[in-house]
C-alpha cells in the first residue's frame, strides 16, 4: 500500500500530528502493544483507511515518535557548547530531562520495552560521543580509555534516570538531572585529576 509521501502539505501534518497525539494519550492508559488502530482513529478523529494512508501499524506510529524525539535531541545537543560539559552538565541535563519529561510515556516504553529499539541505543552513544568531545581532549588518556569513561558515564547515568522511571518518582525529574550532574562532573573531575 502506497503511503502518502506529501508530508509538507498542511492536512498530511495536521493528520499524522493527530495521529501521533491520539497514541500519546493512549499510551497513558495503556501498554502501546494493547492500543488498536480503532482506538486511535476514535480519538484521532479520522477513518481506518486514513490511519493506513500514513502508517502501517501502531508500531509505525511509534517509531515515527520515538524518530522525532531522537531528532530534538540531536538537535538540544548540537546547540550545546560540548566544551561546557565537563564544567557543568546541568544546564544540558536540564534540558534533556524537560525534553523526556514531555515525551515521558514514550520514553519510559523505550526503556522498558522488549522490543528491540534503537533510540536508547543512540541516546546512549551521543552521550559517550559528548563525553568524548568535552573532556577526552582535556585527559591525557587513550581513545580506548576515554572511550571506556564515556560507556561508564553513560551507562550510569541510563541505569538512573531508569530507576526513576521505574520508581514512585518520589524525586521531581529536576532533581534528579541535578544529581547525575552532579555525580558526572565528580566523576569526570576526579578522572581529569588522576590523568594529569
């Protein structure tokens, strides 16, 4: 089935916009795999065959979201001075957690999920990518060990902001950001004075 490939075109957007919204608020209610596609025309406002004219499945959906806040978050990070990080993270993570707490419901699925996905997978090598650029060049390091830094740091910092999704969140998202900030540049730091 041909999908419809004019995506600049106003009702194209406003319809897949709808689309992706009426999955969001499904996806508050339920796990994505118990959503069907008549439930998201119902609150999407539109017939089946709509839905099928822009995607193939719920899951289609999902990707194209889980795509979309790939994309904001390369686009948080190339407006990030990476040089700044490894002074103080927490302005970036800041951002980052107000990116994730309004994508909160895709991005807990994403990390939950059995469904092998790529975004986890591409937050996780942008962090070791930045933390590569902002602090490996300050080190008298290796590439191999800057490298392995970098896996640690992001592996940490992944392994938290899990728990607090996986938590009664008894801490805001705020607080939390401030705390792998805080607990990177301690590391980071501490890693700079031991190689120098």
């Amino acid at each position: 089935m041909d999908k419809i490939k004019n995506d600049k075109d106003i009702r194209c957007i406003k319809t897949k916009r709808a689309i992706m919204e009426a999955l969001k608020q499904l996806m508050k209610e339920k796990a994505v795999e118990q959503v069907s596609v008549s439930e998201i025309t119902r609150l999407a406002l539109i017939s089946r065959s709509t839905f099928y004219a822009h995607y193939e499945s719920v899951f289609s959906v999902l990707d194209e979201l889980e795509e979309d806040l790939m994309n904001q978050m390369v686009e948080l990070m190339e407006k990030t001075e990476i040089s700044t990080l490894s002074d103080d993270p927490f302005p970036f993570s800041k951002q980052m957690s107000k990116l994730i707490y309004e994508n909160i419901d895709i991005y807990q699925y994403i990390i939950n999920s059995p469904r092998p996905n790529n975004l986890e997978n591409k937050i996780r090598e942008m962090s070791k990518a930045n933390f590569l650029d902002s602090v490996a060049e300050k080190m008298n390091v290796s590439h191999e060990e800057a490298t392995l830094m970098g896996e640690f740091t992001a592996a940490g910092t992944e392994a938290v902001y899990k728990y607090w999704f996986n938590s009664d969140r008894t801490m805001s998202l705020d607080e939390v950001s401030r705390l792998v900030a805080r607990m990177n540049t301690i590391i980071v730091k501490g890693l700079m004075r031991d190689s120098s």
